[in-house]
C-alpha cells in the first residue's frame, strides 16, 4: 500500500462570528491516490472550495478561523509543518486551478511575468530565456498555437478559454503532485469547458498527477473523475466509484441531486418542499469504497 | 488650449467684477481726478469689456501680460521670479507626498486589520484632517521654536550667495557646485514642504489603503497565494500596481492643489512665492497681474493633469493597448 497523495482525516472548519462559532466543516474525511482523479460534489456553500483552500494553506492564517482534523500530502501531516516549509509546498508539489481564469490573471502584467513567477517557485533564478523555453512547451502542451504571442499578451486580451488553458498550463508547469481544481471553467461556455477538461484530463494522466476536482457540475464529473465524494452541508454524505454512484445512488441526497440534472425531455428541477429530511441521513458507501478499506 | 482660453476669460471677468478702481487704488487717495482718468484711459478700462478682453489676447500672444500697477514691472517678470519659489516647495512637497504616502499605504494594507494598520489610519487621518497651514504652525513652533532643529522662515540664509539661473535653488547651488549653500536650502524647505505635503501624504495612504484592500479580494491575488508568491512581492507588485491606477488620478489632482494651500504656508514661512505674490496683488486689484497668475497656475494645473494622465496609461495595460489599436 503506497501513501495517498493527500489524506484528509476527520476535518472540522468553523468560522468565529459575535454570535459563537459558525460550522462550516462537520469532520470529513477523503483521501487521493497517486495519479488518481476524486471529484468533490455538492452544492454551493457545501464546504468544497473551503477543504482545497485548507489543504493550501491558505485558511489557517484567517484569524477567524478554527479548524481540527488532519490533513496528509505525501504522509506528511502539514499542520507539523513549519509554516515557510508548508509555504515552499504551494506552486511547486501542489496548484490550483480557479473558477474564472481571466480574473485569476493579473491585469497589469503579461502573462509571462506571471508565468515565470509560478516556474520561480520551483527553480528560483530561471532566465528569462529559459523560463521562455519551459513557457512555450507548456503552453504547447495545452494546444496553444502562439505560444510566443499569447506570452506576451495581457488576460483581458485573450479569450476565456485561451485564458483557462494558460491557468493549466501554468499549474502543471512545475509537475505537482496535485492539482486543485476548484470548479474550473464554471465560468465558460459549456463547449469551451469541454475542450479545456478534456486537455487537462490528457495532461494529468500523462505526468501522473492527482486531482481533487471540485464541481456541482455533474456532467463534467461523471466524465472527469474516478471516484466521487458527495458533500452536503458539510459532511460527506456518500461516495464510491463514479460509474456506481451515478448508476445506483445510495443516499437520499445523491439521489435528489442527480434528478435536479435538467433533461432534454423536461423535469429535472425537482420541488421546493420535496422532502429534505433525508439530506441529513449518515454515510452512504458503496462496496469496498469506504476509507478504511480503500486505505487498508 | 481651450480650458486655457475658457478660464482667461473668466478670470478676466471676475477681475473686472470685484469692487474698487484699479486706477484710483494704484495712484492713491490723493492723486487728482484728472490723473486717474488719465491712467483709466491708459489701461482701456473705459473701453467695451470684450475691446478689453482683444487688447489682452493680442498681447498675451506676444507673450506680454502687461504692467504690474503694484510693483511696476511687466507682470511676466514678476511670475518669473516668484514661480521657481513655490514650484519648488510643491514639487518637494508632492515628492514627499508620494515617497512616503504610497509606501504607508501598502504597508497598512498589507497588514490589514492589525496594530499597524490602525496606527497608520489614525496618524494619516490627523494630516488630512487638519489643513496645511495648521501644520504650518504647528511644524514651525515644534522644531523651529521649541526644539530649533529647523530655520524659521525664508528659502535660504543670507549668508549663502547663490547665482540664480534656473531660480530653482535646489538646482541653482547644484549647479554651482556650492554644496554648503545646497544644504542650506535643503534645511529651508524641509519643515514648509512636510507642512504642505502632510494632508496629502495622508490622502495618499488611505487612497491606495482602500484600493489596495480591495484588490486583494480579486481572484488573481488569491491565485498568487496559492501559488505561494512571496507575500511581499504580492504587497508590492501584484496588488499594489492595479490599486495604483485609481490612486494616481486623485495624487495628480492633490498635487495641483498644493499650488493654491501653498499661500498659507508660504504666508507662515514667509517664502517668496508665487501663491503669496497672488493674494497681494488681488487685494492691489492689480487686473494684469491677477489675470497673469491665474493663467499660470492653471497652466500647471493642466501640465500636471497631463503627465497623470500619462503615467496612467504607462500603468494600465488596458488604456495603453486601447489606444495603439484606435
């Protein structure tokens, strides 16, 4: 049995408020096997874009926040990390994609004084020829035509996609052992979006990355991941095998979820005073797809 | 060119408007009627207000703005004498204004929500509550009275003689290489530049404050962190450059401002400047004279406004390539 890439054990998030606590996080646990694709479900405010900014890193120095559980990258408990050496992990072992690629990129510089920012990280004092070099393959990789002149030209010049394809190529540019992707391409056309997970999907399977794909867009999942997690105000309220859990969801809330898909033929959009009571009901697990028996 | 004619003529109005007659005041109460006629008629003050306005455009363009009636010498000559004076106090003064407002801003922002942050808020919030000539006074008791680190008053000692070429001091003892003079013009306007500069440098601070909190809640500073860019680097390039674009317009038109707060500080520190000859020559109804200085200082005004308008587009990727395109 190999390390996971990331172990998340029993994960509480609470945000202090004049009023006590606010939970955010109620102990979740997943976990992402090497070069392995889990997609993170739910809907919004679920707690998903919170749990990848906590693996980050990036939670823990709000002030309001409090958190408890583990969180393991490579069988390392990061909260023993001193805070520069957990610091030295974002961009270069671990990256992120984000919601709106255009706004994700800073208006006022080029995108490749951005790029070799994010390349710096992993080889401080690159040149800029050869930071120009890793740059243009990049940018190959993720079917980009110009290289040169998309390199020089600015995120509002480019379209969302061109842009989307940039953030890929820059968050795998420095070979991480996992990528983050939060909701990517919400922002797109469905096409666009198709194309670029599409690419990504080549990209991470090729260098053996793993991913924990954060969307409430069940079509991409299906699609993208290899093992799905349902989040639901907080808990995980099952998980399995994407083609198990589309074809025989367990839980009450997987089930109200998957119907909420609009179809083609109408329906789709289930009732407001459908019963919800259920929602709350503990983990469902699909055979041989729990924690224990996964990480056994 | 055309702000340029619009506020001649304006100024021109206004001029002619205030009560009193240029005439009489510059003569005196005991010059006889017929003298004053004489010198009505001498300044087409009897003519039709736009003959006027014709007299003074054609003049203008031969580059002549006319006779003091209160020091007796062309209008231009005057402005050229006292205008390196006060330049000089608003151009060392809004260079403070940049050099120290912009960094406590960053500084604030970067530390938000913290002791710092409040510290710099408080102490900024003083320099732009109170006005220039308050601090003025207050700077000039504190160091120049009670604790004398700092000269009084005047632009330089007596006992440095300095030849003036460019009128400019700073860059006239330079120039002739007599450092000890150099230094002692430095010493002069230290205390009447930080007075005129303190609201502004507190302006600045909160401007690029709350623009800068503002832009760290854009998406693409969140990326930055995540992927684990220097914090400060963030401070200072990422988050500081596109909070500087809505800064700048407003420090442009601080700066130009300074132009008019100068006079109470050069009235306080007794510096021969522009601002100062201003105010004198209204009381005077000194009409050429009036109408020379406000052009001037509105000409500045628009030659600062241009050069911000520059340095935006220089910053602002999205001005710059907009305009290559059109």
């Amino acid at each position: 049995m190999t390390t996971p890439t990331l172990k998340i054990e029993n994960l509480t998030l609470g945000f202090k408020t004049w009023s006590g606590t606010a939970k955010v996080l109620h102990g979740i646990s997943l976990h992402i096997k090497k070069g392995e694709r889990v997609a993170l479900v739910g809907e919004s405010g679920s707690g998903k874009s919170v749990t990848a900014r906590i693996v980050l890193g990036m939670l823990q120095q709000l002030k309001s926040a409090r958190i408890t559980g583990s969180v393991e990258f490579e069988g390392v408990n990061l909260e023993t990390l001193k805070p520069a050496s957990r610091h030295a992990l974002r961009g270069t072992r671990m990256s992120m994609i984000f919601q709106d690629p255009t706004s994700s990129l800073n208006p006022v510089y080029p995108i490749f004084t951005q790029f070799k920012e994010v390349l710096e990280r992993a080889q401080p004092g690159i040149t800029n020829e050869k930071a120009r070099e890793r740059a243009i393959s990049a940018l190959a990789d993720v079917a980009i035509n110009e290289p040169d002149r998309v390199l020089d030209s600015y995120a509002f010049q480019l379209s969302g996609g061109m842009n989307q394809r940039v953030m890929i190529a820059m968050a795998l540019a420095n070979n991480p052992a996992l990528l983050l992707a939060d909701e990517p391409g919400t922002a797109l056309d469905v096409t666009v979006q198709a194309q670029t997970l599409k690419l990504m999907s080549a990209l991470v399977e090729k260098h053996h990355t793993s991913v924990l794909f954060i969307s409430h867009n069940l079509g991409v999942v299906r699609e993208f991941a290899d093992r799905v997690y349902v989040i639901y105000k907080g808990n995980i309220v099952e998980q399995g095998p994407t083609g198990q859990l589309f074809d025989d969801p367990k839980h009450p809330y997987t089930r109200a979820l998957l119907s909420a898909v609009p179809r083609i033929t109408g329906g789709g959009i289930p009732d407001l005073d459908d019963d919800p009571s259920g929602f709350t009901a503990p983990l469902a697990t699909h055979d041989g797809y729990s924690e224990r028996e996964l990480l056994a | 060119m055309i702000v340029l004619i619009g506020v001649s003529l304006l100024i021109f109005a206004i001029a002619r408007v205030i009560p009193g007659d240029p005439a009489r005041i510059a003569l005196g109460p005991n010059a006889t009627a017929e003298a004053v006629a004489v010198l009505r008629d001498k300044l087409h003050l009897n003519d039709s207000f736009l003959e006027q306005y014709g007299y003074f455009v054609v003049d203008l363009l031969r580059g002549d703005l006319g006779l003091s009636l209160y020091t007796n010498r062309p209008v231009m000559a005057d402005i050229a004498q006292f205008l390196p004076a006060t330049l000089e106090l608003v151009i060392v003064s809004g260079l403070m204004m940049v050099a120290i407002g912009l960094p406590l801003g960053i500084l604030s922002a970067r530390h938000r929500g913290s002791w710092i942050d409040h510290t710099v808020r408080l102490v900024t919030l003083l320099g732009v509550s109170a006005p220039a000539f308050v601090w003025a006074v207050v700077l000039m008791l504190a160091f120049s009275y009670f604790i004398q680190i700092f000269p009084i008053a005047g632009r330089i000692s007596d006992s440095c003689t300095v030849q003036t070429v460019t009128g400019f001091l700073l860059i006239d003892t330079l120039i002739a290489g007599n450092f000890k003079a150099l230094g002692n013009a430095v010493w002069h306007i230290i205390l009447p530049a930080f007075a005129l500069a303190l609201s502004g440098i507190g302006q600045a601070a909160r401007l690029v404050r709350s623009n800068m909190v503002e832009t760290y809640d854009k998406p693409f500073i969140e990326m930055a962190q995540a992927y684990g860019f220097p914090e400060r680097r963030i401070a200072r390039r990422y988050a500081f450059r596109p909070s500087l674009i809505p800064s700048l317009t407003i420090i442009g038109l601080d700066f130009a401002a300074m132009l008019g707060s100068a006079f109470l500080v050069e009235a306080v520190y007794a510096w021969p400047g522009l601002s100062r000859y201003g105010v004198a020559v209204i009381l005077r109804k000194d009409l050429n004279a009036i109408v020379g200085t406000v052009l001037v200082i509105s000409a500045m005004f628009l030659i600062v406004n241009l050069i911000v308008d520059l340095l935006v587009s220089i910053i602002n990727p999205r001005i710059r390539l907009s305009q290559r395109a059109s």
